[in-house]
C-alpha cells in the first residue's frame, strides 16, 4: 500500500525497540516504552502561511528523527509500523 501524506505531515517508520538490556536482560513487549525515533519514509508538500506563501518541512525521506512521545496516528503499512505525524511534533533530527 502506498500512503502520501497530506499538508505538513510526515509518514515515520517506527524504529524497534530493544528486547534486551546491555546486561542480557531480556525486556516484554508490555514493559517497553514506546518508541520515540523513526525513519521518515514520506513527506508531505507543506502548509501555507497567511499571505498563501508554501512552507515546505524541514525533513526528507531517509531521515532519522525524534518526535513527541504523544504525536501521531498509528497505521500497519505491509506488516510494519508506522506513524503519520504533523511536522510540529518533530523534535529534532538524528545526525
């Protein structure tokens, strides 16, 4: 299935998180926190501002980022995770 986002938002392939600790210890689903990073896999053209004028997002497809732990609609894109996202709730990108 393909998606394009639509406006400001971003279509984000959710990053697994880790099953085990540094120790060994092996974590449950249940007790995992969500993940807060992904992989931006398609952007949407912008929003306008009030004189009508386009301003684009700041990310492109293949980029690492860290959003806001609460942002987003959850959607299974051929059995993987994803997350379409407003460009506000990103909060930075991974160099």
């Amino acid at each position: 299935m393909k998606v394009k986002p639509l406006g400001n938002r971003v279509l984000i392939k959710a990053k697994e998180s880790e099953e085990k600790t540094q120790g060994g210890i092996y974590i449950p689903q249940t007790a995992q926190e969500k993940t807060q990073s992904g992989i931006v896999v398609a952007v949407g053209p912008g929003r306008k501002n009030d004189k009508g004028e386009l301003i684009a997002v700041e990310v492109k497809p293949g980029d690492e980022i860290i959003y806001d732990k609460y942002a987003g609609t959850q959607l299974k894109i051929d059995g993987a995770d994803h997350l379409v996202i407003s460009s506000d709730d990103i909060l930075a990108v991974v160099a």
